[in-house]
C-alpha cells in the first residue's frame, strides 16, 4: 500500500486561486493528469487519521498526462486519498473523474505516488490545467524570479523639490539573487514603484502583473509591513518615510487570496 496522505478532504475545488495553485505546483516533483479506473474504499480500522465525515480510497489511475515529473510515469498509478461525503452524506463515487494530481514518488515502488498534501487530488479542468501549466513553464525557465526569505535593509534619499525621493528595499532570496524594489515620489505625482531582478534597476521596469510568479513570490511572502529591523540604519524620518513607501508596494500587490482549508 502507498504511504498515507495527511488526513483531508475534498476531491477538489475547481475554484482555487492562483496562489493556491502555485501552493501546489511548485514544491510538488510529479504533476499529472489521470482518470480514476478503480477507487477502493478502506475501512476505518486501516485508515488512521481519517477526518470525520470522510472515507479513505485506495485509487488506481490511468495516467494521460504528464505536466511535471523528469523520469515519467507508468501507464497506472496508484495512491490514497480521502474524500469528503457527498451532498446526502455518503461516501463519493470517485471511479471515472478525471483528476489533476500533485504528488511525490514512493521509494523502490515506480506505479505508487504520495500527494503532497490532503487536498493535493483536483479535479480536471482546462481552466485549472492552463494555470498549472503556466505556473509550472514560468518557474522552470532561466529567468524564473528566486523565492523570497525576507525584507532586507531600506534606503530612503530624499529628492531636491519637496515631497521629492526615493526609496530602495533590498530582498533576501533563496539562492542569494539580488532582488530590490524602489519607490519614487515626485511632487504632485503618484508614487510610482518597481521591481528589479538584478544588480541595476530598469527604469522602465514597474510592479509585477497579477498571477505571475513573481506577483506571487511578492504578494504572498512579503510582511504586511516594514520589518523594524530593515529600517534599523535609519533616522526617525527616514524609517517613517521609508515604512509610508513599502506600504504603497503592499497596496499595490493586493492581497495573496489563499481558498484552501488546511
């Protein structure tokens, strides 16, 4: 028998967000799409940490299609999962859906996968299947944007009119790529900020689009506000100032919506 899952729930939301998606996508090895041949319920007594209301299956899937996994698949996997009741309060009839499936490999066991997490079974669509992939082809091209671990220092210097300058906040990341964002303010202008993967910044950069990865390594990494420590080499006004210009880079992303029940 494959390793279990964490306990968990439904076969799927069709509705998740991209950040939920991207949450999936990213961290899991093997990404396939797959049909349901044959969806055996376990009994309570050999599904331990079972979620009440919920039934265990051990599911065997025929494979048709592969959107990440290096060294294949075969034909038919086989995997558990836990499945909600349906709307009478009985246990769901997966045999036959089509599924996305966000998984890791069993060790020594080429036909069996793990899901990477309760919920990590979605049901299929072309609409989710467009997303993933695109998630998926953006992280793994040379130009992906590094994962973000923390604010780094800021630097505010003040322009020559009044209400005049610019802030600079470093970003640490993962494999130590320099990632910066700058604020500039003219007077009687709306600030205006951007994003640079680099040691130069581009003025003619400006901030991520909406679900892309790198809005999603922002919007869903960054601190609501200015960590004190960032600010730290700066007089009273110029943290303030500093503080007033990252909360117009946390606006302006938005929120990092996030569906999943965990």
């Amino acid at each position: 028998m494959p390793a279990v899952a964490a306990p968990a729930p439904p076969l799927a939301a069709t509705s998740l967000s991209y950040a939920d998606l991207a949450d999936l996508a990213l961290p899991a090895p093997v990404v396939a799409i797959a049909t349901i041949a044959r969806a055996q319920k376990l009994r309570p007594d050999d599904s331990p940490g079972l979620s009440p209301g919920a039934t265990r299956f051990y599911v065997q899937a025929e494979v048709g299609g592969l959107i990440r996994g290096a060294s294949g698949l075969p034909a038919e996997v086989s995997y558990l999962v836990d499945l909600p009741a349906d709307a009478r309060g009985k246990p769901p009839k997966p045999k036959g859906a089509k599924v996305i499936l966000f998984a890791d490999r069993v060790a020594a066991r080429p036909g069996e996968l793990r899901l990477i997490a309760p919920d990590a079974q979605l049901v299929w669509s072309a609409e989710t299947e467009a997303k993933v992939r695109a998630i998926l082809t953006e992280a793994l091209s040379a130009s992906a944007p590094p994962r973000v671990t923390r604010v780094g220092n800021a630097f505010y210097v003040p322009g020559v009119l009044p209400g005049e300058g610019e802030t600079q906040i470093f970003l640490q990341t993962a494999d130590n790529r320099p990632v910066s964002l700058s604020i500039l303010r003219r007077p009687d202008e709306q600030p205006r900020w951007a994003v640079a993967l680099g040691e130069m910044v581009d003025e003619a950069a400006g901030p991520p689009k909406p679900e892309t990865l790198l809005w999603y390594r922002l919007a869903c990494t960054l601190p609501a506000a200015l960590p004190a420590s960032s600010a730290a080499s700066l007089g009273a006004e110029e943290a303030a100032l500093a503080r007033r210009d990252y909360g117009v880079v946390i606006a302006g992303l938005g929120a990092c919506e996030r569906k999943r029940v965990k």
